[in-house]
C-alpha cells in the first residue's frame, strides 16, 4: 500500500508498460524466427529446425544465446557511430509500441497524431541503416545502404498516399480512433487498392523479399550489416523483424478493424486475441511472399513504385476524396 | 497504355500462382530424411568397399588364395596372404587385406573372382580421423560380422 501511495500511478503504468512491451519484442522475435525458418522448411518440404527441444523450438533461444556470447568486432577504420548505430535501429521499436491499439483499453497511449507519430518512428529504421553502412568502412556495408534508403525513400510516397485515402475516410490520425471508425466495415473492404499498395510498400519498407536488395547475399554479402557481429548484429535482427511486426499491426489496425471480432467476454481486454490473430496471419504472408518469389532487380524496384504503385495510390486518394467530399 | 495494364494484369496473375504453388507445397509431407535417426534402404547395386562372402553351406568364405584380385587390382590395394597347412586341400587364407585409402572402387577383383568370394559391402558411412582405419582385414570383418 504504502509503495503504491508514493509512486505516482503514471510512473507504475510507464513501467509496466515498458517492460511488457521489450519483453513482447523479443518473444516476437523467438516466434517469428522460429515461423520462418519451420515456414521455410515446409515450403522446400525440409522439416526446419529439428534438433532443439520437441520440434526445434528452442532453436531461437539458443541462437540469441550464440549470439549474446559472440565478441562485437568493430572493423579498424569503422567510423565512431559504428556502436551507435544498431542501437539506432533497435530504439524506434519501444517507441513505436506506444501507439498501438492492442485492444480497446489496451494501449500506452493514444496519441491525437499517433499514425504520423508511428510512420515517423518507423522511417527512422532507415536512418540507422545508413548509418551502419556508412560507418562500417566497407563497400558491401555501403552499397547495402545506399540502396536501402534509395528504396525506403521512394516506397514511403506511395505508402503514405495510401494510408492518406484511410485517413480520409475515417477522419482522424489517432490509432485508436482509426479503429473505431470501421465498426460497420472493415476498410479493406472499402480500400482494398489502399491495403495492396501499403502492403506491397510495407515488404519494401521492412527490406523484405522479394525486395530485400540491401541485403542481396549473393552480391553485398549481408548489405549493410556485413561487419556487425555478435549483440551488434542481433539488435539489426530484432529491429528488423519487430519492423515487420510493426507493419503488419499497422496493416491491422487501418485496413482489418484492430481488435474488433466476434464477441468475447471482457472484450476491452481480450480484443487483443483478435489484434494478434490478424497480425500473424498478415505475418503469415509476408513470410509466404518471402520463400515465393525472388529478389526484383533495382531498375524493376524503382519502375514498380514509380510507374505503378504512386500512380495508382494518388488516383485512390482522388477518388476517396471525391467520394468523401460527395 | 494497353501494354501498361496487360502488364500489370499478367503479373499479378503470376504472382498469384506462384504463391498458390508454394502454398501447396506446404503441405505437402516432408521429402528429406533426418540421417542420423533415419536411414533410407541402400540399392543393391551400391559399390561400397568390397567383402568376402559367406558361404550359406559352409558357413565360412569360399577364397581359394588363387591371388587373382591381388594380381588384377590397378590400384594394387590388395594382398592375400595364405599358407598351406598339413591335411588341408589348397591353401589356407591367414588374412586379406585391402587398403581402402587407394581403392578405386573399379569392381575387377569382384568380376575375376573364379569363386565368387568377393561382393560389395553396403558400407556408406566413412569418416575417420587416421588412414589405418580403412586399412581393413576382410577376414577378421567377416569373422566379425556374425
């Protein structure tokens, strides 16, 4: 009790907030490690990791362990932000956390600006990429990132186009509001051009395949996080696939309602099962997409956002201001 | 103009199917084995290192010590050594070595056999840290192979 009176209750929910939320970011890493690697596997009929634990699903946890234990090798004229930079990629990911609506009354907070404040939280992904590759003194590390931010820069136009046509509609940047403003219909139904062309957009954002040039093995190497190593490299990993989670869940929340689902008991709380459900199943797909297709040639990754993904997003935008305004 | 959407129409058609084909492939059943724990049968006509055969009737091998194989091996592997015993027909074989490091797996002391003592082991799993290990007796390997 007395704990409870000299704390400020603000200070107890930041903290509990922060924790679960760090910890929800490595637990989602181990998982969706685990899924593309087993997804992988059965796509090539392999059975994936078997060896650890029933299944191989400690294979994660004993990765992150080889990884913990591994030496940080800083390359002898890597540039002094060298160390900075996966701390960099790795510090968006508690902020963006802040502003999903996990369920009605699951959120950190909600912001009256909270998709603009996500988008900008996310883009700074791209800045700790150039960074690292920068620094790292190394062409591959080099290449790596200059092509990351080329391709970051023009899929974030036809992106952003396509959550505007959202916006439009539901007539507010916060999450939360966002949500509920597709209590009748979800706004994939409505937009389902807007969800393509931020999806597709989504997998180049998160550097994924097919569009994961930066990290080309067979031409860079690893792109540009070739000379990290050891905690250095995992903080890359766990930017990259809490990015991935990141863009699913905002997929979820403008396009597939959020929380909202059949009814549960305390649903405020337990709408979060829904949240999560569509997450994976967008998580899903982007792991699908991944072990299909190859990797797109840089000429065809520019051609497709320029040629077809921006017009396409501004004639939406167009079209659902029209519709709005009517 | 046309050529625009026919582009963009065949494509997302082949993308479609591609996923649809992987998708399949999902879950379809797993096609590796896992080795260790799990063997595949070897084909009988695998050439693993050669063995001497164990006659069904006598119970032992049937080389005569003619030494043809050791005379006939190109990568000259083979040495038989034999010795005639008092009250024994032939000779008696004492050990028949074959230095598997330079066995070329050619098959001619199988073939030139007159007994046919000679046949292919079905032994794949061959990895040792010193030559000598396959520097075999075939004899003691038959004895041991009750």
């Amino acid at each position: 009790m007395h704990l409870n009176q000299s704390l400020p209750p603000e200070l107890i929910r930041i903290v509990i907030s922060v924790v679960v939320l760090i910890g929800f970011t490595f637990l989602n890493v181990l998982l969706l490690g685990y899924a593309e690697r087993k997804i992988s596997g059965r796509i090539m009929r392999r059975p994936g990791p078997m060896e650890v634990g029933p299944q191989g699903i400690f294979q994660l946890l004993v990765d992150g362990v080889k990884l913990v234990a591994k030496q940080f090798i800083v390359p002898s004229e890597a540039g002094t932000l060298f160390r900075i930079a996966p701390l960099l990629a790795f510090m968006p990911v508690g902020l963006s956390f802040i502003v999903i609506p996990f369920s009605n009354r699951l959120q950190v907070r909600d912001l009256d600006t909270g998709l603009v404040f996500m988008l900008a939280v996310m883009s700074l992904n791209t800045f700790a990429i150039l960074v690292a590759g920068w620094t790292s003194n190394s062409k591959y590390s080099l290449f790596g990132a200059i092509r990351s931010v080329a391709q970051s820069v023009s899929y974030e136009i036809p992106m952003l186009l396509s959550l505007l046509s959202v916006v439009l509609m539901a007539n507010t940047l916060s999450m939360r509001g966002i949500v509920l403003a597709q209590s009748p219909v979800w706004y994939v139904v409505v937009q389902p051009v807007a969800f393509l062309i931020y999806f597709v957009a989504g997998l180049a954002e998160t550097n994924r395949a097919p569009f994961d040039l930066p990290e080309a093995e067979s031409e860079l190497t690893a792109g540009f996080h070739t000379e990290y190593s050891g905690m250095g490299f995992s903080m890359f990993f766990l930017a990259e696939y809490t990015n991935m989670f990141f863009v699913c869940s905002l997929g979820v929340v403008l396009f597939f309602g959020g929380w909202s689902g059949p009814k549960l008991p305390y649903m405020d709380y337990t709408g979060i099962i829904w949240f999560f459900l569509k997450v994976y199943i967008l998580l899903f797909v982007m792991i699908w997409i991944r072990w299909t297709f190859p990797r797109v040639r840089f000429d065809q990754l520019l051609n497709f956002c320029w040629m077809y993904l921006i017009p396409f997003s501004l004639v939406n935008l167009l079209l659902t201001a029209v519709v709005v305004k009517l | 103009m046309k050529e625009y959407f026919s582009l963009l129409f065949t494509g997302a058609k082949s993308l479609l199917v591609g996923m649809g084909v992987t998708l399949r492939q999902m879950f379809k059943p797993i096609v590796t084995v896992q080795y260790p724990r799990e063997r595949l049968d070897i084909t009988p006509n695998f050439r693993g290192h050669t063995e001497l055969v164990r006659d069904r009737e006598t119970g032992t091998h049937r080389c005569i010590s003619c030494k043809l194989c050791q005379r006939d091996c190109p990568s000259s592997c083979i040495t038989v050594i034999s010795e005639k015993r008092e009250g024994v027909k032939g000779l008696t074989l004492l050990s028949y070595r074959l230095d598997f490091t330079k066995c070329s797996l050619c098959g001619i002391c199988v073939e030139v056999c007159p007994t046919t003592a000679l046949g292919f082991s079905g032994e794949y799993e061959l990895a040792g840290f010193d030559p000598d290990e396959f520097r075999y007796d075939l004899l003691k390997e038959l004895e041991g192979r009750e």
